[in-house]
C-alpha cells in the first residue's frame, strides 16, 4: 500500500473512533509518516491533555496552512469558508483562540477571535462568541456595550456579555435589567445550568448540549464573586424568578425555591407574577416553551427585581 493511502486509511479510522487514546494512537502514527500532516495535528491536538502540546500543535497546523494559503490563496471574491482548506485554517484558529483563553493569554486569543471574525461574516463559527467571552475576561466592559451596539439581532453570548458588561457598568438598573432579560430570551436554558439547577444534558440532545456548552463558558464571568456577590444573586433572582413564574422547577423543589426567593427579596415579585400568569384563562394549557415565552415578556417589561433608585 502506498504511503499516502495509508495515511488515509489511518485518518479514516482516527475520525471513525470515539476512543481518545485510539484516536491519539492513530494520529500519531499518521505524524511517523508525515510530520506536516494538518489533520493528523489537529485530531491530536484535540484529544492531548497537555495545554503546552495542544498549542504547539494548533500553531504548527497554523503555520502550515498559512504557508499553504500563502502559496495557493483563494479567490478573493470566493466565501472563505466554502473552501475545504479556509474551513479547516478557521478550525485551526478557533481551537487555538480558545486554547490561549484557557490558558490565560487573553491577548492572544482576542487577536485569533478578530481574525476568525473577519473571516466569518455571516458568523457560522464560534469566533463572535470567543470575543465577546475574552472582553468580559479583560473587564472591557465599555467596548462590550460598543460593539454590541454594531449588531442586529444578537447571539447569546452577546447578550450574556452585555447584560454582565451592563450590570458592571451601572449595577442593577433598567439598562442592566433589559440586557438581563434578553439574554434569557436568547437561550432560557443557560442560566439553569450556570447556575447548577439543570443537570447536564446527554449527548444525544443537540440543542441542549449547546446550551451547557455555553453555560460552561460564561460560568466563572456570571459567579465569580470577587468578594461582590451582587452579579450571582442578581442571576440568582432572576432565574428563580423566572423559574417559578414559568413553573420549570420540578414540583418537589417548587418549597425550596420559594424559600431562597424570599431570601434573595423577591417573594413578593414571584407571587405577583404569579397572579398575573396564573390568572390568563389559557395558562394551563400552555406549552412549557410557551409559557416560558409568556412569563419573559410579562417579566421583562415589568419591574420584578430589586433596581437601584
């Protein structure tokens, strides 16, 4: 067999295993025959437990594929990412930009994410979500407003970012109340399981797994407390809130939650809502989705929390 079909069949059975020592296994063996194999490095990278070989992996990868892009560019007028190579370049860039971020090089992941981001206008990547995560690291609370500022619509980590950047910025007032409550509408599930009230999903649940996943990554800049409490227990209440509101709790913690609403001060809140809610002829028959849906509008154009005067 020759040397490059061999190579092949060794990725196809890398890509084709959920072993991670079996993948690392294989990898390197396709890196024995070919030291600049892209796709060898980069199924290693993503199995290594070492942060120091992960990066040195994903730069080598980088470089290789700069060097190739270099070399063969693409059409200036052709989408960069409808190529097989421009795609795989992103990929490498956006493992390495979270990779920096783990490790604490905020600067160098903030560069990676403004590239990715220049090459993903239409935001198919997970580069928008990297930026606005690593400026929340950097405290760049302004530019976060900034920027978010520039965009129609948003992403759910643009409005997580805003909505930490806004209660930063100004504490808990009408601005940070607003920013917090469509960052509920863009993904109600995440602040349940930032804050540990959901377990995590199984895998086979795509659309929850992305919201764990996001949960996970905006879980220390949601928590951690730096001897303030007042940005937890501000998600803490509202989650509870809507929580309760929209009856997600399962019964049998239905007393505890009240408790800790009465001891965040927003007793009085829930039960209004819930007066409210519970008084629509149709509330019983809602969907969960719905009555979701329903009890953010109700919440977000009220004034449920506790806002500074």
């Amino acid at each position: 067999m020759e040397n490059a079909d061999r190579i092949e069949e060794l990725l196809d059975e890398a890509y084709n295993t959920e072993d991670p020592e079996e993948m690392e296994r294989l990898a390197r063996q396709v890196l024995k025959q070919d030291g600049e194999n892209v796709e060898a490095l980069i199924l290693l990278a993503d199995v290594t437990d070492l942060p120091d070989e992960k990066i040195s992996l994903l730069e080598k990868a980088r470089q290789l594929l700069e060097e190739s892009l270099e070399s063969d560019p693409l059409p200036e007028d052709a989408p960069f990412l409808d190529d097989d190579e421009g795609m795989l370049y992103v990929a490498v860039l956006q493992r390495l930009g979270f990779s920096y971020f783990s490790e604490g090089e905020n600067e160098k992941a903030l560069e990676i994410a403004q590239a990715i981001m220049e090459y993903d206008p239409d935001q198919q990547t997970l580069g928008r979500t990297l930026f606005y995560r690593v400026l929340l690291e950097m405290k760049e609370y302004g530019r976060i407003l900034e920027e978010s500022l520039k965009e129609q619509g948003g992403s759910p980590a643009m409005l997580h970012s805003r909505a930490i950047a806004a209660f930063k910025l100004s504490g808990p007032g009408m601005p940070a109340y607003r920013a917090l409550w469509e960052a509920f509408a863009a993904d109600p599930e995440v602040p349940f399981y930032i804050l540990g009230y959901y377990e995590e999903p199984g895998d086979d649940v795509e659309e929850e797994q992305e919201s764990f996943s996001l949960a996970l990554l905006f879980e220390d800049a949601w928590l951690a407390a730096d001897n303030d409490t007042s940005l937890p227990n501000w998600l803490a209440r509202a989650t509870i809130l809507f929580g309760l509101s929209a009856s997600l709790f399962p019964p049998e913690n239905t007393e505890k939650m009240m408790i800790l609403a009465d001891a965040l001060d927003i007793a009085d809140s829930v039960e209004e809502a819930l007066v409210k809610l519970e008084s629509r002829e149709d509330w019983g028959m809602l969907s969960r989705a719905e009555k979701m849906r329903v009890s953010l509008k109700l919440l977000s154009e009220g004034k449920y929390l506790p806002l500074k005067q």
